[in-house]
C-alpha cells in the first residue's frame, strides 16, 4: 500500500511504498499532494493552497506596481506643473490624495495583497 507523508505549512511530500512510517516531523496525508507546490500540508492529513501562500505570491506583485504608480504620479505631477496636455486626467491634489493612499497600500492595510481594492487612480 502506497503511504504519503508530508510536513504541515510546507509542500514537502514523501512517498512511502515500504510500510516504514513517517520521518520525524512527518505526518501521514490522507492522499499525494496535487501536482503543484502551492499546495501545502495541513494538520489534518490534507494539502490546502492557504493564503499565506496566495498572499506569498501576491505581495511581490502588489509592491511592484505601487512602486511604478508612484513614480507615475511623479511624472503627472510635473506634467501638471508645465501644463503639458498630454497629462492624464486629475487635479494636482487629486495626485497627491492618491499617492498618499498608494503610500498605505502596503501589509499594514487589510484590503491588502487584494489587488481589487487597490486605490484609484484620479479621472
């Protein structure tokens, strides 16, 4: 009988065809894991994409486009100051409320990593 064994919180898993039983820090998993290392062990013998991981993979990407809103809102706020016309819609306060918004996009906020809630641009 085939056993798999896994350690909880990680994608770590183990594949037993011997009856030798599980490591140390190993537990018996109900069924192999998914093929994918998204999946993690849990305490009760299952693999489960938590959100720790989902929140793993989303925070990079949340940080990376704040990073390139903000220096977008610096270039808007110059285009504003030289009255170019091809500055997006928006007041120069109106960037500014943004930027200041886009400054607490970060862990602290809890609509965060969620990029469905990210601040809104001015229009």
């Amino acid at each position: 009988m085939m056993r798999f064994y896994g350690v909880v919180g990680t994608p770590y898993c183990e594949t037993d065809e011997t009856d030798k039983g599980p490591d140390e820090g190993w537990l018996e998993m109900k069924y192999q894991r998914p093929d994918s290392t998204d999946y993690t062990a849990q305490e009760d013998g299952t693999w489960a994409i938590t959100l720790e991981t989902i929140n793993g993979k989303l925070i990079p990407i949340e940080d990376e486009w704040r990073e390139a809103e903000m220096g977008r809102i610096a270039e808007q706020l110059l285009m504003l100051e030289d009255d170019d016309p091809g500055a997006q819609p928006g007041t120069a306060v109106q960037w500014r409320a943004y930027r200041i918004e886009l400054r607490k996009w970060t862990t602290d906020n809890p609509n965060f990593p969620d990029m469905n809630k990210r601040p809104i641009q001015p229009s």
